[in-house]
C-alpha cells in the first residue's frame, strides 16, 4: 500500500472560525480577551478506582502535556489491574448536567471522550456537543476539538455495547475531529472481522475513513512483530480521491502493562492538539509520549494484573531505589 504523507494540517475543521493558540502568556492580569496559560480539556468517560484508565488516566495525560484537566463521568466504574468488577451508570439527566456545568462556565479547548457506557448516555453527549457548537457559532467562536475513543470492545473480546448504543457511538464519530480506534473496535466501526496484519488494518481504517468522514488514527498495539505502527488516515477532500495516510513507527514495548493504554493516547491527543499546528504533528508527540509510558510503566509497582503506564514518566523524576 502507498502511503501518501501531507505535508499540511491532514484534518482541516470543519468550520473556518480561527481559534487563539493556548499555552501562551496569559498577559499581565490574565483577565478578559488574554490567552489563557493552558489549553482547558476536558474528559467524558467511567472511571478507574486504581487510577490507570478512565478519568483517571485521563486527567494524568492531560497534565503530562501541559494543559488544565477537567472530567465529567458517564459510569462509576469498580476495577483494578485484574478487570472489571461491576458499573453503576448515573445516566444522562446527571450527565447533562455535569456537562453544562463545565461548558456554561469554562471556555472548553478540546474534548476527550471515552467510555460511554450506553446509547442513553452516548445520544445525551451528543446532543450537547450539537448546542455548543451551535452556542460557539452564534459568538464567532470555533467549537473545540473533539476526540473520540470509542470504548466498544473489552479486551477479552467481549462487545461492552448493545447494538443501538454502537449506533450511537458512530454518530458520536460523526461530530469527532478524529476517533481512535484499537482493532477489535475498528471492526465494530467498519464492520468487519478483526484485522490480523496491518494491511489489513490500514485497508479497514481507510474504508471506514472514506464511508463515514471520520479521521482514524489507527492503533497498531493488538498486532504482534517487532515494531508498533499507528496510521493517522484522513478522508480526501474530493470526491472517490483516496484518504491520505501517515504512520507513526516505534519499537514494540515488550511489557505486559498496557492498562489503559488507548485512553491515555487519546487524551494525549486531545491535550496536544490546541498546541500543535495539526493533527500529524499532536498524533506523533501522543505516540513518542506514550512510547516512553510504557517503558515506564513495570517500575509504578501499581497492582498484581495488567498494570498501567506511567504518564509523568517525562515530566516528574522518579523515586531513588
């Protein structure tokens, strides 16, 4: 397969409105009209009690890369390192609420959203996306960036959703800026059988690309081999033209520590993105970042199962042993 590499942002907004670049000088009194010193990112997703997925998880990331975490929870989720033990969902009146707690209060740079738990609460996210977008545009102000990771698959194999609820979620997909799938929930996208190669994958991620409008940043971490690719693929701007693809290469981590590892990038992702200039540029700091996470994350010590990474591996020196 040719993979044609841009040299440009690969996801153009899909409205025109220019947003301020986070990050910088918040000016002498940080008040009204002067950018704000972190880009403000907020998740939606269950939780993890041990603290290496979910909110969690979510929140870590969001700290690892310089920006303000903010997090409202679709399901209490009770799980450690072994797996899942049961999940208390509040539903959507509650989860609206939380939303338009945060949205009618704090100017929102990027969204992560994640575990959704079922079609109720995945159709209330949406409709919330829908008014502030509608709100932004009524002010001249962009809508922020939206990720989505779509929780669909346990690692088991196990569908988490019923088929209305991944119905929901590939209309969440359609109000996404990119969506990040592993392989198993690709095929639920798409579809399909569980990729085994990744040309089987890329084919999968571009079809899927192409038919739903969506930007894939495909997960290669399900595959085995001495490497561990990512693809960033992106639908064509013209009509039956084929989407473009970039991929990430890096060694594969050999560590049985992998909790929680796609909420993490996602979150990386959304983190980054208000900082970085497109989405090629945020994709490949997500996956060097968390490239060094992994390879941190046997010494956290954290559980006797599948541990999590360690997302301050880069930013907070570790205890003398």
């Amino acid at each position: 397969m040719t993979l044609a590499l841009p040299q440009h942002d690969p996801a153009p907004r899909r409205d025109s409105a220019r947003r301020p670049a986070a990050g910088g000088s918040p000016g002498p009194d940080g008040g009204p009209g002067a950018r704000p010193s972190r880009p403000r990112v907020l998740s939606i997703a269950g939780t993890d009690p041990t603290g290496g997925a979910g909110i969690q998880a979510d929140l870590k990331s969001f700290a690892a890369h310089g920006a303000y975490g903010m997090a409202v929870t679709t399901a209490l989720v009770a799980q450690n390192t072994h797996g899942v033990r049961s999940v208390h969902v509040p539903g959507p009146a509650f989860l609206r609420e939380q939303l338009d707690a945060v949205s009618d209060d704090v100017e929102i740079d990027a969204v992560k959203i994640g575990m959704v738990a079922d079609e109720a609460n995945a159709r209330e996210i949406g409709a919330w996306l829908d008014a502030l977008a509608a709100a932004r545009t009524d002010t001249g102000r962009a809508r922020p960036w939206v990720v989505l990771d779509p929780v669909m698959v346990a690692t088991s194999g196990h569908r988490l959703l019923d088929a209305g609820a991944e119905q929901a979620v590939r209309d969440l997909a359609a109000r996404a800026d990119v969506v990040t799938p592993n392989l198993p929930e690709l095929a639920v996208l798409a579809g399909h059988d569980v990729a085994t190669t990744w040309d089987d994958a890329l084919a999968q991620a571009t079809s899927y690309a192409a038919t739903s409008g969506a930007v894939v940043l495909l997960k290669g971490g399900h595959l085995t081999g001495e490497t561990s690719p990512d693809a960033l693929v992106v639908p064509a701007a013209v009509p039956g033209a084929s989407p473009s693809v970039t991929t990430f290469d890096a060694p594969r981590v050999d560590t049985p520590h992998t909790h929680g590892t796609g909420c993490s990038l996602s979150a990386a992702l959304a983190a980054l993105r208000p900082q970085r200039t497109g989405w090629e540029e945020a994709a490949r700091d997500a996956k060097e970042w968390l490239t060094g996470a992994l390879r941190s994350g046997a010494a956290l010590q954290v559980g006797t199962g599948r541990g999590p990474v360690d997302h301050l591996h880069a930013t907070s020196p570790v205890l003398p042993r």
